[in-house]
C-alpha cells in the first residue's frame, strides 16, 4: 500500500528530528515523522543544553517548559587530581546577551515536550515504523517500512535521516561514513550520589591520564553522569566489575552511590561524505559522530536541524532552489570537521594527556582560563560557533548569535589550553 505522507518524511525521533519536525511544521511545511522504537528514548542520554541551543528553544517557544524541568548550570569545574588543584570558570555576560548559564535536563524531557508541540503543530508522528529502504524520482521519495501490520510504502517530497550513528537512511544512501574510532571506549554511568558534598559543581572535567572523565547533574532529584575512559581492549562485559575502582578515585571510598544505569560504548569521529543524495538528506548523528567531550554533538545535531528545516522549507515553499541543499551539506561538514570534531578531539586529548611537560602545559592554561575574562568569555561562546553559515538573507536563524559573530573567528577552541 503506498500512503502519500506530506512534503517531508522524517525518520529518527530523537532531538534532531523532532525540533527538525517543529521548525518545519512552524512555517507551515506538512511533515511526518516516524520512529521505529515504541516511543522516544526513556533516557537522560545528552543532559546538556548549551547556550546556543537554549535560544533555539527560546526561538522555538518551548523554553519556559524546559527550564521548569532543568537545573541551571553557571560553572564549569575543572579538576586536575594529579596536581592536586582545581578551578572554577563562571558564565560571564557577553555581548550585550546574558549568557549565564547552561541547563542540564534529560534529552528524554526536552525531546518529550518538543514532541508534544510538534503534534500540536500538526506533525503526523508514527512510533513502531522502520525504515528498511527508499527510492527516489526527480520529485518524489517513497519509502519502505515495518510496521506492526507489516510491510507499507509512505511517499513524500523530500526525506530527512535524523536517525541516530547506526541510521538506516545512512546506510541507504551511496555514501560513506569517513574517520576513524577512538582505542579506548566510555563508559557512561548515570548515579545517585551526593557529589556536591565532595566539591563538585554541576558541570565538571576531570583531566587525568587514568582517571580522567566527567561528572554532571543530570536532574533535580540527585541524579548524576559520571563517564569515564578504559581501554577497548578489556571485555567490555565486564566492566562493571571494574567500576568501583574507577570510582575509589573520584570519591572518598567510603561515599555512598547507587547505580541506576551503566554502559559502555564505542566513541568515534565519523561524518558522511555528503548529506545530500537527491531528495534524501541527514542530520545529527546520522550525519556525523563525535566523542561527547564538550556536548558539540548534540549542540551540532540540534544546529543541522534549525539549518536543514530553514533551507527546506524555503525550497519547499518556493523561495529558494535545490542548490541551497547541497550548500547546507557542504557547511555542515565544515562545522562538523572544522568546529565540533576539532573541539571534541582536543578536550578528549586534554582530558587523557600523560606527558608531564603537556600536563604542566594545560595545568598553566587552566589558571589562565581561570582568571582571564576574555579567554573564559572564548571558552563559554565556543558553542556558537556551531551556528555556522545560516545560508540565506531571510533565515530565521540569521541574527540569532548574540555575539554578532564576533566569536566566529576566533583562534580559541573550547577549553584550549594551546596544544594539539
């Protein structure tokens, strides 16, 4: 049975195809949306909202909805056992726009809430649907999937794959998937401690060559992130076996926790060659991956999809031509490589650094970071350098940088302390 569905059919309901969903279904373009789970992911996963995602939010008229559900976040710990010293960097105000915080809240809640304006905005959403394959004409994609009731033919304009790093629109197209995966592996750890009685703010890096990772707030019932590095090489079926040594290290040993969830996983830096094949395009993890250090993924994922929803909608409405598509591929792996990759590697280098030279080197940065406005003003700002190129005059995104982009040219990276 083939079902027109719309202009736009989007496969993936995690964050990047929901918003992509809501922005779209804003200006009035006709979207599905489908998802082969039974309904979003029940978890925390990416709990933190940086700035610049905060104003797409606030863009989208969902923030006063996350911000009931979030934990303010206004410092950045960054702690450095071996040396025994640690500093706190303070959200400043910058560029006439009070960027002061960040929010942690579970990718869960937030995505919820944008799902439900999404239905509200008259977006068709279809748990229980996968995506198995799609061809395409000059005017039309028509896509195969599996339902609970078997097998069925959904046409539409244009497909987005916002599906995830495994996405099975990826794994469609005639693209490949470039770059390379990390020796060692992370294990994410969501916990219930009191970790605030032991010196750690909110939002915290741990730079160590054995025990490096990071610790965050995920929710306001008590519930924390601890992730941290081991070697790919040990039996990842073991792992928790091997976790409250880690731990010994970053507690006293006699500090209470529960575990509610742990799991490793496989870190890459990965990006599809292109993200236009025809009527078929890619967004967020589907479109690239990165290790989580410094929260680009999902700040990226969330920027493809205001970017990728403005410039379709444009072409759907008439307003711009197809070519436009292919200039958001080609930004978009720019910001990837360029900006979110570049940063993620490095704050993962830092983190994990072993010579002592480099170490001292970072140690000395920190201090700068520490008590230099202008650097830490760099360091908070970085996440708007995702934005990128809005691409058209008209854009919805176009003046939504309150630095004006004064940020984009800068040399900092995120947390750089100068070394590569």
């Amino acid at each position: 049975m083939m079902e027109d569905v719309g202009e736009v059919l989007i496969v993936g309901a995690g964050p990047v195809g929901v918003f992509s969903a809501l922005a779209l279904a804003q200006t009035g373009v006709k979207v599905t949306l489908i998802e082969a789970g039974a309904q979003i992911m029940d978890s925390p996963r990416n709990a933190v909202v940086m700035p610049s995602t905060i104003l797409v939010f606030q863009e989208l008229g969902i923030l006063p909805e996350i911000e009931a559900l979030a934990v303010p976040c206004t410092t950045l710990g960054l702690h450095v056992p071996g040396f025994r010293e640690s500093f706190t960097l303070h959200y400043p105000e910058m560029f006439g726009w009070p960027i002061d915080r960040q929010l942690h809240v579970g990718q869960h809640l937030f995505t919820g809430i944008g799902l439900e304006h999404a239905r509200r905005a008259g977006v068709d959403v279809r748990f229980g649907t996968a995506l198995t394959g799609f061809s395409q004409t000059d005017d039309h994609v028509v896509a195969e999937v599996e339902t609970a009731n078997g097998r069925e033919q959904l046409r539409a304009k244009w497909l987005i794959g916002a599906d995830g790093g495994r996405s099975a629109v990826r794994n469609a197209m005639n693209v490949t998937f470039d770059g390379f995966t990390w020796s060692n592996r992370f294990v994410a750890t969501n916990i219930y401690c009191d970790f605030a009685s032991y010196g750690y703010g909110p939002a915290n890096f741990i730079c160590d060559p054995v025990y490096g990772g990071v610790i965050a707030l995920l929710s306001k019932d008590g519930l924390w992130r601890v992730t941290y590095q081991e070697d790919a090489a040990l039996p990842a079926e073991t792992f928790l076996e091997r976790l409250p040594e880690r731990f010994d290290h970053i507690l006293p040993k006699a500090a209470a926790y529960t575990i509610d969830t742990a799991s490793p996983y496989a870190l890459n830096q990965r990006a599809a060659s292109s993200l236009r094949e025809g009527r078929v395009l890619l967004a967020g993890d589907a479109a690239h991956v990165t290790n989580p250090n410094g929260g680009m993924g999902l700040t990226g994922g969330i920027w493809d999809a205001m970017i990728l929803s403005d410039v379709l909608g444009a072409v759907a409405r008439g307003e711009e031509s197809e070519v436009i598509l292919d200039a958001y591929s080609r930004e978009r792996l720019r910001i990837f490589w360029e900006i979110a990759s570049a940063s993620a590697v490095e704050n993962k280098k830092m983190q994990e650094r072993s010579d002592p030279a480099e170490r001292q080197a970072d140690l000395e940065g920190f201090r700068a970071l520490a008590t230099d406005p202008e650097l830490s003003k760099a360091t908070f700002a970085y996440p708007f350098r995702l934005i990128g190129d809005t691409l058209r005059e008209t854009s919805r995104w176009r003046t939504i940088d309150p630095t004006g982009g004064a940020i984009i040219g800068s040399s900092h990276s995120q947390l750089s302390t100068g070394q590569r």
